[in-house]
C-alpha cells in the first residue's frame, strides 16, 4: 500500500496477537515502526520476523510519566507518528459485578482507558502540529453491548467508543483521522489473560467454530489508515461468520 511507505507508525500491545498482526502488516506495507509493550522479549523476537526499521519499547501504558517520557524521547527517525494504533487492552474474569475481582477492575480500567488516553494525549498535538495522522482504536463488539458477566470490560470498551468519537469531533477541524475497528471473537492470548492462565477454559471459548485471528483485524486497522486523506473510516464491525452479536454464537 503505497499510502503507508515510509510512514511511521506506533502500536501498543504489539507483542502478540492483534498487535503482534498489525506489526506485520504495516510492515509488509512498507510502514516504520514503534512498537510498545511490556514484554521486550516479545518483541525482540517481532522485530526479528520483519523488514523495516522499528524503535522498540518496553513500557506499561498505565505509568503515565513513563509513557509521556518515552515519546519525548524517540529520535529522530520515529518521532514523526503518522498513524497511532490503541490496541492494548485485556479483559479480566466474567464475575457478577458484585462478586468481582476489584484488582482485575483496576486493570482493566488503567490499562484500556487511562493507558488509550496516556498514549494519545502523548501522541496527537505532534499530529495536529504536522496537519496529518490517523488513529486507529482497537475496540470490541463490547463497547456496543454488554453481555452477561461482562460488566465491567464492557464499560471499559464502552468508554473507548465514547473516546473515539469524542476524538473525532475534537479533530474535526484537523486533517487528523479517527476510527475504531470492534472485533467479536478473536483468538488470541485475550482468554488465557482473562482467564488467569486457565488454558483450558481459554480453549473452550473458540472450540466449535470458526473464530476471527489477529490477522482478520490487522487488515482492517491498516485498510483504514491506508485510504485516501479526504476518506475517514469511523467504524468498522467484525465478527466471525458464526457470530451473530456479542453473546450469541453458533457452535457445531
């Protein structure tokens, strides 16, 4: 995608899954890359696979200093961020909200809101400077219903929709894009972190059918930084085929 050659572009939560995907993929198209998160090993190991120049950073995108402090610093080469994708974010059990976990809340909450919010506060003004950029976050079919244990995940990703379109209205008066791309069920590491590590019930959320993979969502995020200036995607939708709505699947 000539679009995107030469570009740079930051993803958080870039060591796996959907973040690990869009890595490829913007580079396959030619893109520079910052890549963040918390497993430097991870990444390390991401950088290895691809062709194209990538600044690397180890940072937990709740530490709002850290995050402020590791944008100041990138040098010259990846300091002009062309396109921004939020896609760090993790959900944590499917306990009632009044037996739930307040440590897993917390996380949620730091990390899918504060940290989008950390990162893009440290991000957009060099856009709105420059008179060009894309935003691309990375939400769910959580932010448009709430399903059954879900709680408060879903207000998290609730809050990212409300985000995205308070950007887009904030930027309207820029060249700056806004979208949002909500997957359904996407098998990734989501359900073994949601899960604690419990691998077994991980498994059992994507057994039966055919679930989306990092891959599906990364072609959307970089189809939408990949059109023409005067084209904004606000929001794009995916499910797998056997998915109907956030809490109704078909399985064999």
């Amino acid at each position: 995608m000539t679009a995107l050659k030469d570009s740079c572009v930051l993803i958080t939560g870039a060591s796996s899954g959907i973040g690990a995907a869009c890595a490829r993929k913007f580079a396959a198209a030619g893109a520079r890359l910052v890549l963040i998160a918390r497993r430097m090993d991870r990444l390390e190991r991401l950088a290895a696979e691809i062709d194209t120049p990538a600044r690397l950073i180890q940072l937990d995108i709740r530490k709002r200093d850290e995050v402020s402090d590791a944008i100041k610093a990138l040098p010259d080469a990846f300091r002009e961020i062309d396109v921004l994708v939020n896609n760090a974010g993790l959900g944590r059990g499917l306990d009632k909200l009044h037996e739930g976990d307040i440590d897993g809340w917390e996380e949620m909450i730091d990390t899918n809101v504060k940290g989008l919010l950390y990162v893009s506060r440290a991000v957009i003004p060099g856009m709105v400077t420059r008179g060009r950029g894309q935003i691309v976050n990375v939400g769910s079919i959580a932010g448009h219903e709430v399903y059954p244990g879900g709680n408060v995940y879903c207000a998290t990703k609730h809050a990212v929709n409300a985000l995205t379109k308070g950007m887009r209205l904030d930027l309207v008066d820029t060249p700056i894009r806004v979208g949002t791309v909500d997957p359904g069920l996407v098998e990734t590491e989501f359900s073994d972190v949601r899960f604690h590590g419990d691998t077994e019930r991980a498994k059992s959320v994507y057994k039966g059918y055919h679930p989306l993979t990092g891959d599906d969502v990364a072609e959307a995020v970089v189809w939408i930084a990949a059109r023409p200036p005067h084209v904004q995607i606000a929001e794009v939708i995916i499910f797998p085929t056997a998915q109907a709505s956030a809490a109704v699947v078909h399985k064999e």
